[in-house]
C-alpha cells in the first residue's frame, strides 16, 4: 500500500466518526417530540438539549488531560461505546426520566469524541489543509443532523413511532467504532508533561483564547436554539403540524450541509476571517428579518440563509484557537468543546424568554445577540498574511 492510499485508510474512518457527532443533533427533533408525548411547556421541554449539552462544561476539559495519557484514537473508540448505550436507552423505557439519561449519556459521549476527533484530524492531515478538513468533517456532521429529522419523521409516519430512530443511529455508532478499531493511527507523542485541570483553564488567561472560547459557545447555542426552535416557530407562525413543521429543522441543517461543503472550498482560498466576517454579517441581518416574519416562504427562505451563513463558524473559530498555540492542541481542543456547553445555557435562555414573551420571536432575539457577539469574534481573528 503506497503512502497516499494509507494515508486515505486512516482519514476515512476518522471523517466517518464526524457523522457520529451529528448524532446529538437528534436532541432538537427529540425535544420536540417529547414535549408532544409528555405535554411540557418549552422551559421544561428545554430541559433536554440542556442535559445533553451541559457535559460539554463538566468533561470537556478532564477529557482533553486524559486523551494525553490513551491517546486520540482510544479516547474517540471510548466516545462510541458510551453513545452506542446511550441510543439504546429510550427502546428499553420510554418515560421523561429515562430519555433525561439517554441524553444526558448522549452527551457524555459526544463531548468526549468532540474533544478528541479534531486532534486525531491532525494525525491524518497535513497542518495546511487542516481548516478545510475540519470544515469538511464538520460537512459530514451537517449530514447526519439532516437526516435527523427526515428519519425521525419517516419513523413515525412509515414505522408508526419517532423512536426507531435511535436503532439505527446505535447500529451506524457501532460500525463506526468497529472501524476505528481496526484501523492503527500512528499518533504523536504529546510534548512536556500532562496538564492539570487548572493549567488548561488557565489558557483562558489568553485574551484571544477566552474570545474564541465564547465564540463557540455562541455559534453552538444559535445551532441549538435554531435546531430547537425552528420547528416551535413554523407552528405559531405557520399553524403547522409538528410532523411537518420538523423538516424546518432540516430544512436548516440540509443549508448548513450545502454552506460547509462549500466552505471547505472556498475557505482553502479565501482567508477565514474574511470568510467568517461576510457571513455573519449577513446571518445578523436574517435573524432580525426572520423574527418579523410571518409567512412561510419567507421564513423557510430566511432559515436556508442563516442556516448557510453559520455553518462554518465553529471550524474557523476551532481552527484559529489551535494554530494560536499548537503546543496546546489537547487543551485547547478541551477548552473549545467545552464551549459547545452553550448548546445548554443558551437553548435555555431560549425557552425561558419564549414562555415570558409568550412567542418564539423573544427565544430568537437571544440568538440575535450571540450572533452580534460573533461579529466582534470575526473581527479578533488575525488576518491572513499575504
């Protein structure tokens, strides 16, 4: 085997586990659902991304330490194992305290393998290609949070229950895992000691480390407040059924598709920042339009824009706190997953301000102000050198 074909060998199964990662996704659908079976209002019902996606917070850091001492490829098999169990818990008993833990578990699992498939990327990729190759992962994570909703919908029309989606995702998660078992990445051994819990939290001492670190939590909480509240908002606006009102989500996500294929691209071209500040621009001025809108077009027109415009976002911020201090690529990676924590904090802000509000619009104009933030971020980025 020649060295680009094993080269090849070990990208695949490592950009197949970015497919894995969209799995989590499903907790935007899911909430939907949920609230439906068990007739909770959105402050309740937001108690599940919540769950999911306050792991980020807890384990980010303690994951990125021990990934040090097993390695990349070991920490991303252990991500598998506990998502393969997590999907199988809803199919055992279907009650409110039981999809808490699947989800919760859920959580665990992909905050663990978001933390170290990223710096398993750079075993595999040259430091050149590195941002077009996250963006490209971050593509096939798009896909599986596509057809998150398709599927669930299909389920419950064809299939008779939303449920039959979380087999299918635990089946996929396995032969994921089995993969990346057999497959022997040569990994890098870490230069200078482990870090300790405070050394890597002290990183955010770093004034461009802690801007890039709330960049990820505000790109993670628009993508899970939008994924959340899409389907929530078609209803009110739109009197839609939640079946239908659904496919907004993927309707979302099949944009967020399409804009990081692109943007792997086109960001192997165009500087991210100038990338990075274009689309943000345009994504503030369609939330605000969007938060207006009442009619459907309109709205699904306006979902596709902001859905386009922020999909590589979390790459661009990912990649920019890495080269800043590659030495640190294990923490740091900690660090900025632990961001996507703000899938939890903002989602349910997001859901307090639409039950005071009474309305979906005052859920949005929390998103609104993440992504002002995220204009101040684009702008911290260091231009390009030419």
């Amino acid at each position: 085997m020649n060295n680009k074909n094993l080269q090849l060998a070990y990208f695949l199964p490592v950009l197949f586990a970015f497919f894995i990662m969209g799995f989590v996704d499903v907790v935007g659908i899911a909430t939907n659902y949920v609230k439906k079976d068990f007739e909770l209002n959105d402050t309740v019902a937001n108690l599940l991304p919540m769950m999911v996606f306050l792991w980020f917070f807890v384990f980010s850091v303690p994951t990125g330490m021990y990934m040090k001492r097993i390695g990349r490829r070991k920490t991303v098999i252990l991500s598998g194992i506990i998502t393969f169990v997590a999907l199988l818990l809803p199919l055992l008993k279907y009650n409110f305290s039981m999809v808490l833990v699947a989800f919760a578990l859920l959580g665990i699992g992909n905050t663990i393998l978001q933390v170290s498939l990223n710096p398993l990327l750079t075993n595999v990729v040259n430091k050149e290609k590195l941002t077009s190759s996250i963006t490209l992962g971050q593509f096939i994570k798009a896909i599986a949070s596509f057809l998150g909703p398709v599927v669930a919908a299909w389920a419950a029309g064809s299939l008779g229950n939303w449920k039959f989606i979380f087999p299918m995702f635990a089946a996929t998660t396995l032969v994921s895992t089995l993969w990346l078992l057999l497959t022997n990445i040569k990994e890098e051994s870490p230069a200078g000691e482990s870090s300790s819990f405070i050394d890597s939290l002290s990183l955010l001492g770093d004034k461009t480390i802690l801007i890039f670190f709330l960049g990820i939590l505000f790109v993670v909480g628009v993508d899970v407040g939008l994924n959340t509240t899409i389907p929530k908002f078609l209803q009110e606006r739109c009197g839609m059924p939640l079946e239908k009102a659904g496919f907004g989500t993927s309707l979302y996500f099949a944009a967020r598709t399409a804009g990081t294929f692109l943007g792997a691209i086109i960001l192997a071209r165009m500087p991210g920042r100038k990338f990075f500040i274009i689309n943000i621009i345009v994504a503030i001025a369609a939330m605000v339009l969007l938060m207006t809108m009442n009619d459907l077009w309109g709205i699904r027109t306006l979902i596709v824009i902001i859905g386009f415009t922020v999909a590589n976002v979390f790459s661009i911020i990912f990649s920019a706190a890495i080269q800043h201090k590659p030495i640190h690529t294990n923490e740091i990676s900690g660090l900025m997953v632990m961001g996507v924590s703000g899938g939890a904090l903002i989602t349910f802000l997001v859901g307090i301000m639409s039950d005071v509000l009474k309305g979906q619009a005052g859920g949005l104009l929390v998103l609104l102000l993440c992504l002002i933030y995220l204009f101040f971020c684009a702008l911290h980025i260091k231009p390009a050198k030419a």
